[in-house]
C-alpha cells in the first residue's frame, strides 16, 4: 500500500489537489496523510524573567492558541469530508489520516516526510489567497529536498488525467531511471510518455546522439507506441513554444528531474517558475534523481 503526504493550507483549490490524490490512490490502495503547518508570524517577546510575561506575550500566545484551535478544526472538517468521498466511492483501500503542528512550514513539512517517509507528496503550486510567493516557494523547497516523487496540481477547473505525460529530459545519466520511475506510477493507467529536449544555442554538439542512446533502452516501449522521443530547436526560453508543444501533444502532466544545475533546472524550476512553469498551468510531477 502506498502512503500519500498532502501539505495543505485550505486553499481554494485544495479539493483539485485531493482529487489527484485519490485518483492515484484508488488504483493499488493508499494510506493519505493530510498535513497542516500554522505558520507562527507572530514576534514573541522575549523576557529577561521566566516568571514574568508582559502583556504582549500573553496576547500573541492567546492568539496562536485560536490560531491552532481554528486550523485544527478545519483539518478535522477536511478530513471528515474526504472520508465521506472515499466511502461514497467504495474505496476500501484507501484511508486517511491528518496531522496538524505549529512551526516554519519548510523545516516541519521536513520533518513528517523524514517520519511519515511517504511513497508520494501531492501539493498545490499556489497557497491560501492564490499566494504563490508563500506556497510557490514551500512547493519549490520540497521539490527540491523530497527524495521521493512530488506532484503539484496547479489552479485548474477540472481533472485532467494521467494520459499525456511530457518527460523534459536533460539527457542525461539519471534519464533511464526517471522514465522507468514514470512508467512504475502510472502503470496502472492507460498513459503514453512523450520524451522531449529542448535544443537551444550551445557548445554541445552530442544531444542527437544523446537522445538516440536514450531511445534504445526503451526500443520496446516505442516499438509498442506508448513512448516517444522529441529534439525541439529553439532559440531561446520560449513560453510559446512550450504552451504549443503542450497543446499539440494534449499533454496532462510535465514531469522533470529537479536537478540544480544545468538547461532543466533553468526551465523548469527557479528561474522562470513564474513566468513558464506556472504559467503551463499544468501539473507537475517531479522524479528525485536515483540514490
């Protein structure tokens, strides 16, 4: 049974991200974690005397305490409301569980994934009031710290399946890995992964060839039609042509490998997360590189 870990901050487009949730879920039978972080903003004063409290202490420690109260009830409302869809579906095997702490959202959200070691993290690209400063940055850090798959749903309307799956491939050593990693999570759905690079300028002169080793170790998978294989020249970073190939291929999810450095990391990740990631408006499935 797989074990799901859910950040969630009760954001408008929560419901989006359970859906994906449970429809992963429902296939092989999955325990859900839905897990909640009161994020304390909130300056605390410190005293010179632990027996004494000044009024601003007492009044920032009453308001967490609401804060907490509030943000517990909520997560019990959540709860309760996802298990009410998993009996309405019959799904049997599946469960679900909550956990709600106080603290800084990245250092806790590491904490319960190195406890909790869930098989996936499922998470919003956006946070509470269409933040994506706060949620775009905790969904970036867990992408990059999480050494297992990470799948953010962004604000979209409706679900859009697991059918198209675009694979951006830096060619390179840890691409086998990644789409042998793709193929095991979507086994159990009708699914076809479209394996694109993106040519742009550079000294390198080997990506053909690159591409080409990458093909034959999944000769049989092309052979059978659920694979293919893409060089896209490009002169630049280009939203256009990105959002076309998208278009085109009727792509449902873009899957990336969230290296630090080199061509994927500057596409797909930090340096033009605003402008390009996000802006696809699709979900993101991110494959840690094979320990």
């Amino acid at each position: 049974m797989k074990k799901i870990l859910i950040p969630i901050d009760f954001s408008s487009h929560t419901d989006m991200t359970l859906t994906y949730a449970l429809e992963m879920a429902k296939v092989e039978g999955a325990e859900i974690l839905l897990f909640h972080t009161c994020f304390d903003q909130i300056v605390m004063t410190d005293t010179s005397f632990p027996d004494t409290l000044d009024m601003s202490t007492i009044y920032n420690e009453e308001l967490m305490k609401e804060i907490s109260r509030q943000a517990e009830k909520n997560l019990t409302e959540l709860c309760e409301k996802v298990k009410r869809q998993i009996a309405h579906q019959h799904l049997e095997q599946v469960s679900i569980t909550s956990v709600g702490v106080i603290g800084e959202i990245e250092h806790e959200l590491k904490l319960i994934c190195k406890e909790y070691q869930p098989d996936f993290v499922v998470m919003g690209t956006r946070g509470k009031g269409n933040n994506l400063n706060v949620w775009g940055k905790v969904s970036t850090y867990v992408i990059d710290h999480a050494n297992v798959p990470v799948f953010t749903i962004p604000r979209i309307s409706s679900f859009r399946g697991f059918r198209n799956i675009m694979f951006a491939t830096d060619l390179g050593d840890g691409n086998v890995h990644a789409i042998r990693k793709i193929s095991d999570i979507f086994k159990a759905f009708d699914h076809f992964i479209h394996v694109v690079h993106f040519l742009i300028p550079t000294k390198k002169k080997d990506e053909k060839d690159r591409m080409d080793a990458l093909k034959k170790s999944f000769h049989k998978e092309e052979s059978l039609g659920v694979m293919s294989f893409d060089l896209i020249k490009m002169k630049e970073v280009n939203q256009a042509m990105l959002d076309q190939f998208i278009q085109d291929r009727n792509i449902d999810i873009i899957a990336f490998q969230p290296h630090k450095r080199g061509l994927l990391y500057m596409i797909f990740t930090r340096k033009i997360t605003k402008k390009n990631l996000f802006a696809t408006n699709i979900p993101l499935l991110a494959i840690p590189a094979d320990k």
